[in-house]
C-alpha cells in the first residue's frame, strides 16, 4: 500500500514538475531555445523507485524544475536485509553437534540462513561392542571398553564384572599365592569351610596343615552343589566329613579319604552321581543317615575294621551299588553272601541289601527276621533262600521285587506254615512260588 502511494506521489511530482518545466521551457522556445538537452537542469526533491532488493540498492528520480525530465539515480543504503521465516531441520544432530534448521530468503531465494534447532540437542554417545581391557587383577575386576557406534571416536570404560580371579596351580594361586581353600580356624585347628568361587580346579588337594596348624575337618556344605570338581584327596588330619559337605557334587568321580577319618554325616556324599567307588579307612567309625543317598552310579563300598553305625538308609537310591564290603575284622557289622548284617556270627538285623544286586540271594543261617524293608525294590532278585532260623517275615517284605520267582525254604511246609507272618508279607510283589526242604547251591 505504502509503495502504491509512493509511486502515485512520484507520478504527481513528476506532473508537476513538468508542467514547471514546461513553463520555463516556452521562455527558452520563445527564444528560439526548444532543446531539452541545452536546458540547464533543474532537479526537484528525488524520490524513490522503491525497488530495492536484498542483493542490491534501489533507485531514486527527480523531475526537472524547467524542462520535466526525468534523472534516476542509485538510491544508496536502501538495500533490503534478507527475510528469513520457514526454518526446516538439517536432519544433522549427532553425539557431536546438536541439530541446525535453515530456512531460504522470502525474498530472493538464494540466500540461507542456518540457526541452532533448539527440537534436535545433541544425541547421547552409544556404546555397545565393549571389548575386555584385559586388566583383571586376583582380588579386582578389569574393565571393558567400547567406541561410540556413531562417531567412532568418543570411548566408555565400564568395569568388567566377575573377571577377578585367581590362576590356581596345586592349590594356590600362581600370582598372589592365596589358597583355593576358604578356612574357618576352630580353637587350635582349621575346618575347611568352602572353596573359592573363581576357583575351576577339579582336583582338590586338601593340605595337612594351614598356617602351620592342622586341617581336621570338612565343615557342612563347604563343596556342596560344585559340579567342578572331579577329584578330592583327604589328609590323615581330616577327621570329620560334615552334613551336606560334598551334596550335589554331581561330577564327583574320586574320593580318597585320609587314615585319620572318624565320621561322615547326614547326606555328605549325596546326590553324587558320578562316584564309582568309595573306600572308607579302618579309623572310620560311623557314617550318617542318607550319606550316599541317590549316588546313582556307585558301585562298590568298603568299610574298615572300626565301623559301628551303619544306617539302614545310607544307600537309599543307589540303583547300581553291586556289593558293601565289611571288614572280616569288624565286629559290628558282616558281609554274607552279599547282604549286610548287623552283628557277627549272631546276626541282628539286616542293615542293607545292595539294589543291584541279581540271581538268587541267600539269608544267612541263624538270621530270624526278615522285616518289612529289608528287600524292598530290589528288581534284579530271582529268589530268595531262606534257613529254617527265620522265624517272621514282616509286612511288605519284598515289596517292587519284580522279577521274583520263588522263595526256597530250607525246612517243611509244616516248618513254613509256623513262620509268623504279618498280613501283607507277600503283598507288592508278582506271584512267587514257595519251594520247601530247598538246599543252597
């Protein structure tokens, strides 16, 4: 509006300076003088073209005071400054720089204008292949780094959790020479209490001594559930094998017990189901409830001289144990055709009868009591001979005897006929049949 009304003033201005010039001119024509060109101009007060941009000044134009032409000149200093109004964003913004936006001058177009986009700040670093720095000491973890996925140059170093560990060699450390072996002191003697975590020896040596004093025990739970090791040797000053001390240590293949060995308790081998064989020495005295408890691959046992308590459930699910070899010396408990019995020449009790063992199994003559648990889920007996000096058979007595065929009595149907038996001797087991006046082979 404004630039209409400028020009409409230049139009009226030029009029009238032409109309002055005119005026002046008809003098100069009366005097025979009509050329413009001769005219010694005479310009008014300039106005503006209004037609500066934002690369170059406009112009300005007076009309003649005499003769009305017209005189344009630069208009300087009226360049316009660019206008800059729709910003887009650069899509730029990195873990570098924040993001810019420009916009082109409403105006010409050509020129840009680039300002910070206060939408896109600077992105965060990224960091995700972390490489070890391999810098991991004994006792302290190392650390890891990465380089940021974006710019490839800024790096993180975060700590490199659980790689602080010892390098155990015969049973300490080759670095700091620490034991592999945690220990409790007890008075004047150490116990074994644990073993390192970082710890991936598989076969433990355990020392007479530590500190100079003697090692006496293997206190609960202290290897219990490691599936590392594979072997464990004993010192003649170990002398109790405490609960659950080696439960679950189902790759467990070897023990060697030491001659000072006393005790074994509740569940201390059980659930090791990778043992073979266990030979315990003469010092042994007792082993406790479910020692060996579902050592499944267990063969062979031997106990020593000493022994005097042997739970009936020691054995409990061992399915391969083949035979319990009893000292002929011991005076607590014997070996007889393969079955254990409490007692020697008089028998008491049937402490146990391996699961795996097969064929015809014979009761010891003067044995009088077959109880109810006795024979219990031993799938591989044929058939059982029984002397004359049984005098009951308990409830359930060959209970899951699935492949039983016969029992062979060494006396008469009317000897058999004496024999107390509680209701349901029988029950649990296939048809049998009973053979009198039998002999053992």
């Amino acid at each position: 509006m404004k630039k209409k009304l400028l020009i409409a003033l230049l139009a009226i201005s030029a009029a009238l300076c032409c109309a002055f010039g005119l005026a002046a001119c008809s003098e100069t024509i009366t005097s025979g003088n009509d050329d413009h060109d001769n005219c010694q101009h005479t310009y008014g007060m300039y106005f503006s073209d209004n037609n500066a941009t934002c690369q170059q000044d406009g112009t300005k134009t007076a009309c003649c005071n005499k003769c009305g032409s017209l005189n344009t000149v630069p208009d300087v200093g009226t360049k316009l400054e660019h206008t800059f109004s729709n910003y887009f964003y650069d899509n730029n913004a990195s873990c570098t720089q924040a993001g810019t936006k420009t916009a082109q001058c409403t105006w010409c177009y050509n020129a840009t204008d680039t300002i910070a986009d206060e939408q896109h700040p600077m992105r965060s670093h990224t960091f995700t292949d972390y490489k070890s720095d391999n810098n991991a000491t004994c006792d302290e973890n190392g650390t890891k780094t990465a380089v940021c996925d974006t710019c490839k140059t800024a790096t993180d170093t975060v700590e490199e959790e659980g790689t602080a560990r010892h390098s155990y060699v015969s049973g300490a450390c080759s670095v700091c020479h620490a034991s592999h072996l945690i220990y409790e002191l007890a008075g004047t003697e150490y116990a074994v209490k644990g073993i390192a975590d970082d710890c991936t020896a598989k076969e433990i040596v355990i020392p007479a001594t530590e500190n100079g004093l003697p090692v006496f025990s293997i206190l609960e739970y202290a290897f219990k559930n490691n599936t590392t090791v594979t072997k464990v040797t004993m010192p003649d000053s170990v002398r109790v094998i405490g609960y659950e001390s080696f439960s679950g240590c189902s790759n467990l293949e070897s023990v060697i017990f030491g001659e000072g060995l006393d005790g074994i308790r509740y569940q201390a081998f059980a659930n090791c189901t990778s043992l073979q064989s266990l030979t315990f020495p003469d010092a042994m005295t007792s082993i406790g409830s479910e020692a060996c408890v579902d050592c499944t691959s267990l063969k062979t046992v031997s106990f020593g001289k000493r022994l005097s308590s042997l739970p009936y459930n020691c054995f409990d699910g061992c399915t391969a144990l083949e035979s319990v070899n009893i000292s002929e010396e011991n005076v607590s408990y014997s070996n007889v055709g393969g079955i254990v019995y409490q007692g020697r020449n008089v028998f008491i009790n049937i402490v146990y009868v391996p699961h795996a063992i097969s064929g015809l199994v014979s009761i010891a003559d003067g044995y009088t009591i077959i109880n109810g648990t006795s024979f219990q889920n031993r799938t591989k007996i044929t058939g059982i001979y029984i002397p004359r000096s049984v005098l009951k058979i308990g409830a359930y007595s060959f209970n899951g005897c699935s492949s039983l065929t016969g029992l062979y009595y060494e006396g008469s149907e009317e000897e058999w006929n004496n024999i107390q038996k509680v209701n349901d001797w029988s029950s649990g087991a296939p048809e049998f049949a009973v053979f009198f006046d039998a002999g053992v082979d």
